[in-house]
C-alpha cells in the first residue's frame, strides 16, 4: 500500500527513526481538510515505547478536529536539528515520516497521563504539570496516531 523510499541508499534504520521520534520535541501533522485540501499543523507530540503510538494534545475544536472527524488517514513528519558538515554550505539531517490513522482519545484517565508525559518531555516540572492539569483536564483533547508506516531518511541539504 505504502511507496518503497525512492532513494534507498539514504534510509536510515528504523532504530535511527524511533530515537528520533522519542527526542524531537516538534513535527508537522497533515490531515485530509476542508475542500480536501492537506491542512498541516505543527504540533509538540509524545512518541509511546510501550504502545509505539504518537500522541499530540490540543483543544477538542476547530479545523484539525473537524478534519479527523472526516477522515482518520493522517501523516507526521519530523526532522531533528541537522549537523554541519565542513566545506558545505548545508546541514546534514535526518527526517522521519509516519503515515496512520488518528483518532481522538476518549480514555480521561490515559487523556491526563499523556499530558502528564508530554509537559515531562518539556521538562516543565511537577508544580507547572499540576497546575495545568488542574485548568485544562476537562478540556484538553489527547489524539492519537498510530502508526501504519514509519521511514527515516539521511537529507544531505549541499
């Protein structure tokens, strides 16, 4: 169903691709929109170990609800900060892109304890975490994208 990645020679492992998605802090998530049209938004996300899912918290309306709502295929692309290389004018840097379905989460319980892991991934600390969750926990909406096909490539940008 899903494309072999055209230039091969530059794929990167698929241990290479989790690292990266358990260390970067933001991507852009693209869903089916309005008219059809890719709507992309970038988001800070939780990647999961345990369930190997990608998690993104947010308000429970607008634009990107409505669309998952339509439609549940999604996309997430990640780049991490790139390395210099000598004598070139670009960076070297790895990018990971998922292709999934997303869902809304309407478990309350796990809802809290992804925004719990997601503020810890920001290092916010525990007073701030609670805080938060005090404010927004009957608001806040968890979406949760689980992953059909994950590839990570190396981009040389000279």
């Amino acid at each position: 169903m899903f494309r072999p990645m055209r230039r091969y020679k530059q794929q990167i492992s698929d241990n290479d691709c989790i690292q990266i998605l358990k260390n970067e802090m933001r991507g852009v998530l693209a869903v089916i929109g309005d008219g059809d049209y890719p709507y992309t938004i970038p988001l800070s996300f939780y990647f999961s170990e345990e369930d190997k899912k990608i998690y993104f918290h947010g308000a429970g309306k607008g634009h990107k609800i409505d669309a998952i709502k339509k439609c549940d295929k999604a996309s997430f692309c990640i780049l991490n900060s790139g390395v210099k290389v000598e004598d070139r004018i670009g960076l070297n840097f790895k990018s990971v892109i998922v292709f999934g379905r997303i869902k809304i989460l309407e478990d309350r319980e796990k809802t809290l304890d992804i925004c719990k892991k997601l503020s810890e991934k920001f290092n916010f600390g525990n007073e701030y975490i609670e805080d938060e969750l005090r404010k927004f926990a009957n608001v806040v909406t968890v979406l949760e994208l689980t992953p059909e096909q994950i590839t990570g490539k190396l981009v040389n940008e000279s």
